[in-house]
C-alpha cells in the first residue's frame, strides 16, 4: 500500500468543520438512497448534542463520527426499552453516530477509505470516550457485526435481535461495549496497526 499522508484527527469546532461532516454524511445518505439536506444534518446534530470529529488528509474531509455523551441517543428509537435500563443502573451511556467516509468507485480507494473511518473510530474512543462515558452503544448493519464484535470488543444487545431502523429503513443490530472491554482487547493492536497504515495520528 502506497505511503499516505497523516489522517489529522480534529473536533469540529467552526460552521466550515460542521460543513464538512455534513456533506459527507450528505453522500453518504444518497448513496443509501435517502434523503437529507445539510441543514437538516446540521439540525440534529445540534439536537442531539453531537460531538463531531473528521479526519483530513491532504486538506480534505475523509472520514467523520460523531460521539453523543448521554444525551437524546438515536439508538432509543430502535432500542428504547435496552438503553433505559442501562441508564437506570446508574451506567453513563454515549453513542457512536453519524458514520460516514468518502466514497470511491475504486474498490482500493473505498478499502482505504473503510480504514479511515476505522482509525477514526479508534482515536475518537481512545482519546475521548474512554473518559466520558460507562458504556458506548452503536447501531450496525447485521453485517458489520463481527467486525465489531472482533476488532473493538463491541457485544450484541438484546442477544443480537436484528431491528428495523426507521432513520436508516434497513435492519440493524444494537452493540454495546465498556471502555475496559475496548482497551483491554488483544486486537487492540490491530486497531493501532490500522491506524499507522492508514495514517491516522
């Protein structure tokens, strides 16, 4: 694999940043064949209390996640009943939303462009929710699963029952993993592998 410059690993903090995120989350949606508008975007995140986070290489947006720290989780739609009885357990829960990378039709670039969003997910974890939350939750595509399961040490909610997600009109799976869990994980090295390859910092 080609040598690449750095992934910068930034929060969003100016309208351009904010921007930036979106029109990526912009294709992203049409890609999946639905629709929304950058404001409509930016709206929820603001909503929602997002935390943003993009990687830029070469002056470019590549990849974005966004992070909520206990705020009005999107995962609630799909898994209400699950997410309230962590939260009454006393547990601090976020969520990973708002995923999206820069396509390519070239499957090598669209592999790179998968690493990157991976390496952000990594830095976004390691260097931010570690410290801010008990639990970290996710909705995936059925798919993805493993991935997750393997790499991040995510494990399935309600034993793993696909779920319709109306935001996305597709079958999803709710993960949930502890800090410990992610930190402690063997493949953990994967993850930093991955990040070096993908130059992410």
């Amino acid at each position: 694999m080609p040598n690449l410059q750095p992934l910068e690993f930034r929060e969003a903090k100016t309208i351009d940043e904010f921007r930036c995120a979106a029109n990526l989350l912009v294709k992203e949606y049409r890609f999946r064949k639905l629709e929304a508008t950058h404001k409509e975007i930016l709206d929820e995140m603001s909503q929602k209390q997002c935390r943003v986070f993009i990687g830029y290489r070469d002056a470019r947006c590549r990849a974005t996640i966004s992070l909520i720290l206990d705020g009005p989780l999107p995962i609630r739609a799909v898994f209400k009943k699950e997410i309230d009885e962590l939260r009454a357990s006393g547990l601090k829960v976020g969520e990973f939303c708002f995923l999206a990378q820069r396509r390519s039709d070239n499957r090598k670039k669209w592999h790179q462009a998968s690493l990157d969003l991976f390496a952000l997910m990594a830095d976004v974890f390691i260097r931010v929710a570690k410290n801010e939350v008990d639990i970290i939750c996710i909705n995936v595509n059925p798919r993805h699963v493993r991935f997750y399961e393997d790499y991040l040490g995510f494990k399935k909610l309600a034993e793993g029952e696909e779920r319709y997600n109306p935001k996305v009109k597709a079958p999803a799976v709710g993960l949930i993993a502890r800090p410990s869990q992610i930190l402690s994980n063997p493949r953990l090295s994967v993850i930093k592998t991955l990040k070096s390859v993908s130059g992410a910092q």
